[in-house]
C-alpha cells in the first residue's frame, strides 16, 4: 500500500490503490464548464508540419494590429506616443477619417487606407479599435477601457486620380509612424496637403494625356499622321470631358459624348482621305483606350483580392458603366456618320506594332507623359518611365514565348508591380505612384483595340462583342499588379525596418512638448466636395 502525504500527517488517505472503492468518499458533482466550439478551437493545439501552433484566440482576432499582417509595417515596432492622455478619442478618430478621405477620393485603394489608419492609431495608442471601410464610407469605432464607445463615419462623395496628393499623404502617414509625430504637427500637414492645388495645370495635363495618346497610337501600328491625329483628337475630348464636368453631367454620359466624337472622327477622316483604315483605327484605338478608368481598374483589382468585396462591387459597378458608356458612344459615332460611303476591308490592313527598341522608347515616353497627366511630381518621371520599360520587354518576351496576349500582360504586370513596390519603399511612398504611369505606357490593349475597331466599322459579325472583350482585358492588368505587390511586400518591409533601425541608431529624439490641439480637416472645412 502506498501512503500520501495525509497519511503521515494522521489523516485518511484514499490515494492507495488496495483501498475499496466503496470504502472511498464519492467525488462532488460539479458541472462541466460550457465551452464554445470557437473558444474551444482557439485554445486547442493544433500539430502542423512538425511544429505545434496554437489558434489565435477571439480576443487576437479582433486585435486592430492584425490588419498590418503582410503589409509593409507588419512587424515594425512602432514608436508608440501617449497621444490620446493629452487629445481625445475623438480628434484622433477625426483625423483617421480625414486621411481616409483624402487617400480615396486622391485614388488609393482600399487596403491601403486599412493599413495607414490601423498603423496611426498602433501608434498613438488608441486601441482597441474597429475599423470598417464600405462602398463610400467609413466607420470607426474605439471602445475605452471605462467609458462608452465611440464611433464615427464619413462618407466619400467624390473619387479622382491625384498620384501626387497620394505620395504627400503615404508621407505623412510615415512621419507618424516611423517618426513618431504628434496629432497637432501630422493634422498640419494634413491639413497642407488638402489645401494644395493641383501640381500641374489643366493645359499642361491635356498636353501630357495627348502625347501618351500619340505614343498609344504608334505602338498599335499607327503612322505619323495617324499619330498627330490621336494628338488632336485626344484634347478636343478631354476639353469635351471638362466642360461637360463643370456642368455636373455623370460620368456615363461624359465617357458616351467622347467615344461618339471619337468614332464620328474616324469614319469622316477615312471618307475625306486624311487617314487610311489602319490609321483612322489606331488613332481611333488610342483615345478610347485612355478613356478608360485606369486608376479604378488598378484599386478594383486590389480590393477584390484582398477582401473588400463591397468595395471592390461598387467600382466594378462604375468601371462597367464607363465601359457601357464607351461603346455606346462609339457605335452612336458611327450610326451618325453610316451615310457616307465608306467601304472598310478588315482582312487587307495589319497594324504592326513597332520593334523592340522603338516601342521601349515609346513606352518610356509615354510614361513620363503619363506621369504629368495624373499629377505626379517630376522625381517620380525617371522611375516610372524605366519601370515602363522593363514591362515592355516582359510582354515582348512572353509574347514571344507563345503566350497568349492576356498571359503575357498579367506577368508583365507582375513583374512591374514587384518592382514598383520594392522601389516605393526605398522612395518612402506608395507603389501606386509608379505602377499606375508606368502600365499606362507598356500594358494597355492598344493593337487588339485597334483590331476589333477594325471589324466593327466594316460590321463584322461579333465584332462589339470582340472590342469588349478586348477592353475588358485590362483587368488582368490589375490582377497582375496585386501578384508582384505581394511578392515584393517581404523585400520591402525589410527596406522599411531598416529605415526604422537607422532612425533608432542616428536620431536622437528629445521630449515633445503638449501642443494645443487644432481643429481636424473635415472639420474645418479646407477641402470641400
């Protein structure tokens, strides 16, 4: 018989293994504690590859910081400021929605706006938090530790293409989080940033989108000719564009009064022999590729990888819209000019792109043209406009390859995108800034444009729904943009951690001093609609 330790002491012990069950007191009925499965789940472990992992818990899961996993500052230690012992909760959410609001409506996508948001309020220590970004709004909520939440919202009415308000704004997100700036500085710069006016002038942006429009046409086949007339016809749209704007008319409409001019265009300039067939089409096909929403197309991609499937269904919505209102325009175009007596034989005109050298020049070309017409600084012309080029010899490859033209642009598009994001860090901005120019110069679906262009005019059966599927081709651009931020974000988070660790070693950052808090932008009213 074995003896416990209470039976030293002269106390029964009923741990022997020769002493009666009947004999031993019966155990107390306690109940079992009801477990959840999802709780039961998050504290069981769970053998995988050889190692033990446990499952995050619920707790984990709603942790605002697990936003940043596979962004640029996942696993950044973040210079964390006792901001809000000195501001409210509520100025610091105010100035979360004002940076939302600026980042969506200057053309960043959605995650972006996640990550910035999640990374501010990491650190000025205002969590936990919830944060949640709709079709055009924004909410958000912080719920103290002895108080009542607080939540807030701001809706987006308004969506442009502003790649330069996006870098100033990737830079005052940085001087926050790597920096450590406190609410009252960043809101000034904030603020700064809303108020600034465009960096270059409307004249100066038509000029630019009209050389982009000339390096379009020459690289689907284009001559010259055909070249200069895709120079005039692209400002006399985007005039068109402008004051149809300034009156409010929605952008179906706008997009359906261009692609009617365009498309009228065409046919008259066959019919008087200013241009041949080929010509007329490339022209043609130049100005209605950059009709279409090419910043859209590249944050809708994004959104609907990465989770924001109501996000990403409301700018398919508008980018559908914008190409219903392409083609309508374009075939009522032709429905007004179907009276002249033009014969148009697809079968007997190529349109050959150019060589490898000339189209690498027109396509560094058109990048840096593209750069002004989406008002970017000039610093960023050089980068883009090589990272133009280096997506042009991955699709000349791949198509050489005996790849089809849809594959081809999608690994093109992946090897840009890998490169502008891994540069974007090392430039302190957004990826954004680069690859947007850069794909607009290389990747656009000129020659097959121009092809099905071709077919319609002379009524080829099919022939609408063949341009369609050609302009609809343009989403695997963004799909392959998406795959090379991915694959990059690791090399670039390694650039940001390195920036971090030079500024822990080389500054050396004396107290900050309490500021008197200044109103937010939305509340102040710098930036109206």
């Amino acid at each position: 018989m074995r003896f416990s330790l209470a039976h030293r002491f002269g106390m029964p012990s009923w741990s022997g293994e020769d002493t009666p069950a009947s004999a031993r007191p019966p155990r107390p009925l306690t109940p079992r504690p009801v477990v959840s499965r999802a709780v039961g789940q998050a504290t069981r472990r769970v053998r995988a590859g050889g190692r033990v992992a446990r499952q995050p818990t619920a707790q984990q899961r709603r942790d605002a910081r697990d936003l940043l996993r596979g962004s640029i500052y996942d696993g950044v230690t973040f210079r964390v400021t006792p901001a809000n012992q000195h501001y409210s909760a509520r100025e610091i959410l105010n100035f979360c929605l004002d940076l939302g609001e600026l980042m969506l409506t200057a053309g960043a996508d959605t995650r972006s706006v996640e990550v910035a948001v999640v990374a501010v309020c990491s650190t000025w220590n205002l969590l936990p938090m919830e944060i949640d970004l709709a079709s055009e709004s924004i909410y958000l909520m912080y719920t103290p530790a002895d108080g009542q939440p607080i939540v807030t919202m701001r809706v987006i009415r308004t969506e442009t293409s502003d790649l330069g308000r996006v870098d100033r704004l990737h830079r005052v997100v940085e001087q926050v989080v790597l920096e450590g700036t406190g609410l009252a500085e960043a809101t000034r710069s904030l603020s700064g940033v809303a108020q600034l006016p465009p960096r270059w002038g409307p004249q100066v942006m038509t000029v630019a989108t009209a050389v982009l429009a000339v390096s379009v046409a020459l690289q689907c086949g284009g001559s010259p000719r055909a070249a200069l007339a895709a120079f005039l016809l692209v400002c006399v749209v985007t005039e068109v564009s402008l004051l149809l704007s300034r009156r409010g008319l929605p952008a179906f409409f706008a997009a359906g009064a261009q692609a009617a001019i365009a498309g009228a265009f065409a046919t008259v300039a066959i019919y008087t022999e200013l241009l041949t067939a080929g010509g007329a089409a490339a022209s043609l096909a130049a100005c209605l590729v950059l009709l279409l929403p090419h910043a859209s197309i590249v944050t809708f991609g994004r959104d609907a990888i990465t989770g924001f499937k109501a996000t990403a269904a409301s700018r398919s919505i508008g980018i559908g819209l914008v190409i219903m209102g392409i083609l309508f325009g374009l075939q009522l175009g032709l429905s007004l000019t179907r009276e002249l007596p033009v014969q148009v034989d697809p079968t007997d005109i190529r349109l050959h792109p150019l060589g490898l050298g000339l189209a690498a020049l027109a396509s560094a070309i058109a990048a840096s043209a593209n750069c002004i017409a989406q008002g970017s600084a000039a610093r960023v012309i050089p980068a883009a406009a090589l990272a133009c080029v280096l997506a042009q010899l991955v699709l000349r490859g791949c198509l050489h390859a005996g790849l089809g033209n849809t594959e081809a642009t999608f690994l093109a598009a992946t090897a840009l995108g890998a490169a502008c994001t891994w540069w974007a860090a090392r430039q302190h901005t957004s990826a954004t800034v680069y690859a947007v120019p850069a794909f607009c110069g290389a990747l656009l679906p000129a020659l097959p444009v121009a092809d099905s262009l071709l077919n319609l005019v002379a009524h080829t059966p099919n022939s609408g729904w063949r341009l369609a599927i050609a302009v609809l081709s343009t989403l695997s651009i963004g799909a392959g943009l998406v795959m090379g931020g991915l694959l990059a974000t690791g090399g670039a988070r390694r650039v940001v951690r390195s920036r971090v660790r030079s500024l822990d070693t080389a500054i050396e950052r004396p107290e900050r001093t309490v500021e008197s808090p200044v109103p937010s932008v939305g509340a102040s009213g710098v930036y109206g609609t």
